[in-house]
C-alpha cells in the first residue's frame, strides 16, 4: 500500500519506538538495574497514553534523578559562555533550567510555544525517524521523560531528557534555526526511502551535531554536542576536522556508538543553512524544479 503522508500530527505515530524503549539491550548501563528498568516502563507508559492537545503529564522525579540532572547542567553550563552559539544563548535564559529540580516538560512546551510556535509531545524512546521528523513538519518536538541511568552520568546511547531539554529545546525557540527544523520536516513528508536517509544525515550534522561560524570561531549549535560535556570539550578543543555543509553531497554514515565525531560540519549561518536545506527540500517535491532535482539527484548518487 502507498504510504500515508500525515496532514496533522495527530496522524503522525509516535509508536514506532526504536532500539531501547523500556527493554534495555545489555551494552545498555541500567541493563542490571530492576528498578531503574520499572521506572522506564511506568514512565513510556505514560507518553504512550498521551493524547495531542493534553497536557504532558507531570513526573516527580526521584532525589537520585535530580542529582543526575543537576550535576550535567552545572557542568555544561559552564562551558556555554565560551563555546555554544549565540542563537543558545540567547534562548537559553527563557527555560529557567535550574540544578535542584528537573523542569517538566508541560512548561517547556509552554514557553517554546510561546518563541517558535514548536511544542513538545512526549515520546517513549528513540522514535522511527520517519516518525520524528514528520513531527518537525507540524512543528512538534517528540521527546522522551526519562532520566539516563546515574552509573554513567556523563553518557547515555539513546536520548534522554537531560539531551532534549539541554541540548534541543533553546535552539529550537530561536526563529531561524526552527525554520530549519521546520525545513527538514517539511521534506520528509515527500520523502522516499533513499530521500529520508539523506534527510535522516542532514538532520544528524545539523540539528544533532552541527557548529555555526562566528566570524572566525566555531561555535556548537547541534544537541549532541550541547548536552554532551565530553563532545563539547572535544569540540572546543578543535579535536575534529571542520567541514563546510553541502546539503547536495553524501554524507558520512551516522554512528551512534563510535564515541566523537571526527568531523563536525559548518554552517556559515542559520539564515543560510535554512535558504540550502530548503532548496534542497524543494528537489523532493516531484515536478516542482526538474532542474535542481535532477542536479541533486545525480550529486547524490555519486
Ligand atoms: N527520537 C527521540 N525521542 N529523540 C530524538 O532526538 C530523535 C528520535 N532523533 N528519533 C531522531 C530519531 C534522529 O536521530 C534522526 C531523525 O534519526
Ligand atoms: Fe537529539
């Protein structure tokens, strides 16, 4: 059967949970955790449940989980002033984060909304890519609840709220930047399978892990570097080589687990990114630009 392309979110399945969920693979740090494995049922239980245009529901995180919260932010803030862009710091006031308590999802959603139009619908895992980047196109932000397992407190293989709130949430109430979002979402409605992919990477070097020039500094604007202390040292430290992004030409494969990146890639600004990522989303829609479709299908191939 043809697939269904969504015209809401409300068709947009948030589901389709990949890898993790609440069954935990046994490279996974609270695999030998009970407790913690029942914490995660309870609380993907609840996202599962979530209907759109319901509040998200309220967590009351334990004193062991406002310890792992606290000490990530403490940490990474204080590396923000020097090495995270101006769009992230510019928004990052308007969340409030403090280290003694765990902000709830229900309010962030409420203050993005009131930024970019984007809001948060709670989500219980890493969601099908399909799936969360179709979101982007309605302007949602899925999201996940749960806290990472407090034996590794600097990493986690999935996302969990610390990366969300951290590392998604400040970019995404900056105007330019959520019209990149939107941008890739939007192409992802039309997308083929060999598209998505492309589009799947756009995102990853972008919005996961991409960096921004100001004037001749490089500065981290990508989620993956902002709520990672270890990638953002490395970044800052110059430790991988620096790429202009050509949104026409492949990319590297993604990695979840091969540690750092070894090469970030650069927008020269959010306006511009937007103006590429668009032109290029533009290629998908069938018969609109014969001319730049082909253009970018042959670049794509090679
Ligand atoms: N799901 C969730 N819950 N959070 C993410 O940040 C996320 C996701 N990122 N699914 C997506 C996949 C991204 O890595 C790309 C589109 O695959
Ligand atoms: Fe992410």
């Amino acid at each position: 059967a043809p697939r269904r392309v969504p015209l809401g979110i409300q068709e947009v399945d948030n589901g389709a949970i990949l890898g993790f969920s609440a069954e935990l693979s046994e490279d996974h740090p609270g695999f030998h955790d009970a407790a913690y494995k029942q914490r995660r049922v309870n609380i993907c239980n609840l996202a599962r449940s979530h209907r759109i245009g319901e509040p998200i529901p309220h967590i009351s995180y334990t004193a062991e989980e406002v310890a792992v919260w606290g000490s990530a932010l403490t940490r990474l803030e204080h590396l923000f002033q020097q090495h995270a862009c101006k769009e992230f710091q510019r928004s990052w006031p308007l969340f409030d984060l403090r280290p003694d308590a765990v902000p709830q999802l229900e309010d962030l959603s409420q203050v993005l909304q009131g930024t970019t139009g984007f809001r948060i619908r709670p989500v219980a895992g890493l969601l099908h890519p399909r799936d969360f980047l179709n979101g982007l196109a309605f302007r949602t932000f899925h999201s996940t609840q749960y806290m990472r397992h407090s034996s590794k407190p600097d990493y986690t293989p999935e996302p969990d709220v610390i990366h969300e709130v951290i590392g998604h949430l400040p970019m995404l109430a900056d105007p330019s930047f959520a019209s990149l979002a939107h941008a890739i979402g939007v192409a992802s409605l039309a997308a083929d399978e060999e598209q998505l992919k492309h589009l799947v990477k756009l995102y990853w070097y972008t919005v996961e892990f991409g960096v921004v020039r100001e004037g001749s500094d490089v500065k981290a604007f990508g989620a993956g570097i902002l709520s990672s202390y270890g990638e953002l040292q490395h970044m800052a430290a110059g430790g991988a080589e620096v790429a202009p992004l050509d949104v026409w030409q492949p990319l590297p494969k993604i990695s979840y687990k091969d540690g750092y990146q070894k090469r970030y890639f650069a927008l020269e600004s959010f306006e511009a990114g937007a103006v590429e990522l668009q032109a290029y989303c533009a290629s998908l829609q069938a018969g609109l630009t014969d001319e730049v479709r082909r253009c970018g299908a042959r670049q794509l191939r090679a």
